[in-house]
C-alpha cells in the first residue's frame, strides 16, 4: 500500500462515520480564536481523500511521499524514518500528543492517550493525567499537581 492508503485504512478502522465534519469544525474553530493553521493541512478541494488523513499527513510530516509505496524486505518504499512517523513510534510521539492537545482545545473534547514512560516534553502536554502501577491508579489529577502529590506522600522527584 501506499502511505495514504495506509492511513486511510488506519482511519477506516477507528469506527464508522465520516470525519469530514470534525475537521469541518476544526478548521472553523481555529479561524474564531484566530489560529493560523497550515491551509494545506486541511483541504477541501474536491478531493476524493479523506480530510483526517490529510491532516495526519501533513502532521507526520509524510505529505511528500503520499503515493509512494511503504516497501518491506522485497521491495522498497520510504525511507527508515518516514516508516516510523507513519507507524508512529515513539520518536514521532510528541508530534502526535500536540496535535491531539490542540485539537483537544480547539473542540473541547476529551483524549485518552496510553504512554509509557513518556520523555518530560511530551509529559509536559497533558492538562490532566492518571498513572497506574501494576494495573493500580496511583493518581489522576492536574498534570502540574503529580509532583507536588507525590512529594506529600514521601517520594523525592530526581530531576
């Protein structure tokens, strides 16, 4: 498949509906609170594309190679690092993590994100988190609370 076709199928297994609508309203929403976002990021010119994988292109930064093939071991495609944006690996994370906090915003919704052991500057997005050790919630609150939480129960926080 090709990296379009790739996330298009990504798209497809998220749930039924179109979400043409909700990037509708993203967009929208970013021209009332005045933020400028980049116009080929969100298309609508007659295409044939889904608006979200659109987006997810130009996030991931894999708009130059959307009709080039993924490759395997017999064939080759995009490059090493291309591959690993479009699989999302965890180089690729904090990109991933601030896109959804801004469409968090904009659209006042709710995101769950699984992570583990995120690096301080993804860490440093969340509004709100839970942490949970050995399947237990150990906190959920404020993001900027966890520390001074932690410190209260007796930890020390190496930094």
């Amino acid at each position: 498949m090709t990296v379009r076709e790739t996330l298009d199928f990504s798209a497809q297994c998220l749930g039924v509906g179109n979400r043409g609508d909700m990037m509708m309203e993203v967009s929208k929403r970013e021209k009332e609170e005045g933020i400028v976002s980049d116009p080929d990021a969100i298309s609508c010119n007659g295409q044939k594309t889904a608006l979200q994988t659109d987006h997810v292109l130009k996030v991931l930064e894999l708009d130059i190679c959307v009709d080039t093939m993924v490759g395997d071991e017999m064939r080759r495609g995009i490059s090493g690092g291309q591959k690993r944006r479009l699989t999302g690996d965890s180089s690729i994370a904090y990109q991933i993590v601030a896109c959804l906090q801004q469409l968090v915003h904009i659209i006042d919704a709710t995101v769950l994100i699984s992570l583990l052991q995120p690096p301080p500057k993804n860490f440093e997005l969340f509004d709100d988190i839970i942490l949970m050790v050995e399947g237990m919630v150990v906190y959920q609150g404020p993001r900027d609370q966890a520390v001074e939480f932690f410190e209260d129960c007796g930890f020390k926080c190496l930094q």
